[in-house]
C-alpha cells in the first residue's frame, strides 16, 4: 500500500486492537481473581458467624435444584467430633483437621472448603467449585466485555482523527491542482504543518525556477524577433530599390547589398537556432573525452575560407594533449565562435593564433588575435546577449559570446577576455574536468 493515510490507519487500528485484546485479557483474570477472593471472603464470614446454628438443625427447607447448588453448605462438628448441624440433608464432606481454605470431594465434585476450629466445635461451610467458577467467569467476563466494546470505537476515532490530521495535505494538493499552467506563484506555506513545510518550500523552489526558465524563453524569443527585425526590414527596402534602379551597374550594386542583407539575416537565425538547441539540451547528456586539440584543428578548418578571404593568417600554434569531459557539439560551438570573432574583428594581414594547453592538470584553449581588441568598460558587456560594440561595420547579431559563456558556465569552464598590450584580443578558455 502507498498511501500513508492508509498505513498509518492499519498501523494503528492492528495496535489498539492488540492493546486492546491485551487489556481484556489482563482485566479478565484480575476479576477473576477478585470474584474468588471475594467468594472465600464470604466463606470465612459465613464459617465465623454461625453462632446460632448450635441449637438443633432446622428443619431442612424445600430447596429447589438451583438454589442447591449455588447454595452454601455448613457444617458443625461439636468438641468430641459428632456432627451437630448440616444445613443441606445427606452432606457429607468429612472434616478438615486445620483451620483454613481446603479442596475436598464428593465424588468427582471438588469443593472449596473453609474450615474454622473454635473452642468446643469445628464449623465448616463448602461451596461447589463449579459455581465459583461461573460466577467467577461472569464476573470476569463482564470486566473484560467492557474494555473489548472501547476497541471498535477507538477504530472509528482512529480514522477520524487521521483523516482530520491529513486535511493540509489534502489542500496542498487541491491548491497545486487547480492552478492554471501560467500561475507559477509560491504556494502558501503558512497554515501548513511544520512536517510539509520542506516539501512545499522546495516546490515553491522549483516553480520559482521554471518561472525563471519561461522568463528567460520569453525575452529570448522576442529578443531574437528584434533582431530578425532589422535586417528583414532593410530587405524589404532593398527591395523595392531594386525596381527602381536606372541601369546595370545600379543594379549589380543593389543586388549585392541585398546578398549581404540576406547573408546577415541567415546568419543571425543560425546563431538563434544555435542558441535554442544549445538552450533545449539536457545538461547531463552526451558527456565523453573531448580532445581540445582536434575540435581546435576542425574549427580552424571550417573557418580557413573566411581567414583567406579577409586576408588573416589563421593557424594552431600550440597543440597539447589535453582532454576534457564535455559534449563534442558544445566544445565545437564555443570554439567556433571564438575563432570566428577574431577572424572577423581583426583588420586584413593580421593573424589569429589558436593554442591549446594543459598546465597543472587544466586543459586550456587559448585564441590571439592582432586586432583592436575591446574597450576595457565593454569587456564585461560583450557577453551580455544582443550586445555589439558601437561603431563597427562588421556584420554580426551580438549572441556569439553569449553563447560561449553558456556553454562554459555548462561545462565547468571559465572565459577570459583580455586585451594584449601589443594591440589584439586573448580569448582564454580553461577547464576544470580534465580526464
Ligand atoms: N576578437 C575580438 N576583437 C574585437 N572585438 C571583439 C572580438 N570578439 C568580440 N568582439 C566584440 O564583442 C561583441 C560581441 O561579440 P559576439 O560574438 O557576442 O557577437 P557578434 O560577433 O557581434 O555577433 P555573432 O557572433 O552573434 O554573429 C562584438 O560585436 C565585437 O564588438
Ligand atoms: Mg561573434
């Protein structure tokens, strides 16, 4: 069974019956044990006053069956040992020598006998065992039925009382229930037992996160439609020149910024599509040995066209073995970008240099540029997303850094931006997880 309600209410219904059952059978037998005491009571009071059967016996009562057997028997014996008195016909239960309690028998029958010795006389007064018994048992019974009549009673308040216990639960529940999915509120704690309060706090946490999380999706979305914005605006203009151009030259020139136009506009919806994978993906998944050296050789491979055609001397200068734990596509995505950053801000017949290390057990990887580098103010800006510096005619959306940050903050990595004195940028990243 799951349900704590029901456990506890099995628990504790299986308890108080035991209990219960235990308490009935010890009120049993001390009743028991009272009844006789007090039967034996009775005998010796009976057996002590006597006085006035010295004279002759009565004459024997009709009795009816009954009243015999649940009668007392007396008998007196006088000092020389005859029998003077017996208060039933026929009785003839020999005399006990001491004074006291006994067992005798007539036939089969045992008796509880008292037998009280006095100057001149012995008196002593029997009684069927078998009576005792049964008024000894009802007795007892009686006592017991009386504690086992509470054990069904104490069930049903069991259950009451649970159910009345478990209420907050109940509304817990129906409170998180009937929320609608965009009412990420905190749930109230207060009215809550201190036993819920964790559980409810910690959901109050998680929901705080999620509403973080569709926070974040919200700005990114309508920040990734202004972006888009722009340039399919200036599209649109180019377009309509386009009809308007008087002869081929003007034409060719038009047709071209509106290559460029589109170049940029599929550019930016290739780093939000980067981006909204990167974002989507699961943190844990996929992690493997990453070599830094050949994801570097394949990034510098894929970018060589671009280096070639803005005049940059692209190469590896520094190649160590050095392997970390992360995702392939991310280590891929964060070199990518950091490359094409230099290749791009860097003026025609510089060099970008890409190295990487490992020193005390860090892996690194290191990209140098010759370019102009970034204002010291801005550096901690250009990681913001949609963040460009001011001034600059090189194409671009303003996510490739943002990007790179999330990937490090998800692998356990640090960036470092830092501009060289000889003029140009260093891009350092270093990893924690080495293997
Ligand atoms: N190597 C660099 N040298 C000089 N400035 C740089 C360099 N790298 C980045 N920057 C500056 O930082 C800004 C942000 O870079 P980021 O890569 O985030 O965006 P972007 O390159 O403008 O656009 P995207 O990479 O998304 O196409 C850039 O606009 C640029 O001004
Ligand atoms: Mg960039």
């Amino acid at each position: 069974v799951r349900s704590l309600k029901r456990r506890l209410i099995a628990w504790l219904i299986g308890l108080l019956t035991v209990v219960g059952l235990g308490a009935g059978g010890v009120s049993y037998w001390l009743a028991r044990n009272d009844a006789n005491a007090l039967l034996d009571e009775q005998l010796r009071q009976i057996a002590s006053h006597v006085g006035a059967v010295r004279a002759a016996p009565a004459a024997p009562r009709p009795e009816s069956e009954e009243a015999r057997e649940n009668d007392f028997v007396v008998q007196v014996w006088d000092a020389g040992g005859a029998l003077r008195s017996v208060s039933r016909p026929g009785f003839a239960l020999p005399r006990h020598r001491a004074t006291g309690f006994s067992q005798g028998f007539i036939g089969h029958q045992p008796w509880r006998v008292y037998t009280l010795n006095e100057p001149g006389r012995t008196v002593q007064v029997s009684q069927w065992i078998e009576v005792r018994r049964e008024i000894a048992a009802s007795a007892a019974m009686r006592a017991m039925l009386s504690v086992i009549v509470l054990i069904p009673l104490a069930w049903v308040l069991v259950i009451v009382a649970i159910g009345r216990i478990l209420r907050p639960l109940d509304a817990v529940t129906k409170a998180a229930s009937q929320r609608g999915a965009a009412d990420l509120d905190p749930l109230p704690v207060e009215a809550l037992p201190t036993e819920l309060v964790p559980l409810v706090r910690a959901m109050n946490e998680l929901l705080a996160r999620l509403r973080d999380a569709i926070d974040a999706q919200r700005d990114f979305l309508s920040d990734a439609a202004h972006a888009l914005r722009t340039p399919l605006a200036a599209l649109q203009l180019q377009l309509e020149n386009l009809s308007a151009s008087r002869d081929q030259d003007d034409l060719e020139a038009r047709i071209g910024e509106m290559r460029r136009g589109l170049g940029r506009a599929s550019r930016l919806v290739g780093q939000l599509l980067g981006m909204a994978h990167f974002e989507a993906e699961a943190a844990q998944d996929g992690r493997v040995g990453v070599a830094l050296g050949a994801i570097a050789k394949d990034a510098i491979a894929g970018l060589i066209p671009l280096a070639e055609d803005r005049g940059i001397d692209l190469g590896m200068v520094r190649d160590e073995a050095a392997v970390v734990m992360a995702k392939p596509s991310d280590i891929r995505m964060l070199v990518d970008n950091l490359i094409d950053n230099a290749v791009r801000y860097t003026p025609s017949g510089g060099r970008v240099d890409v190295g990487v290390s490992q020193q005390d057990g860090e892996p690194a990887i290191s990209v140098v540029d010759s370019g102009p580098g970034i204002a010291p103010e801005l550096l901690p800006r250009v990681f913001d997303r949609f963040f460009r510096v001011a001034g600059q005619d090189i194409e671009g959306s303003g996510i490739g850094l943002s990007i790179v940050k999330a990937i490090a903050e998800r692998e356990g990595a640090r960036v470092e931006l830092a501009n060289r004195r000889e003029g140009g940028l260093v891009a350092t990243v270093t990893f924690s997880r080495a293997v």
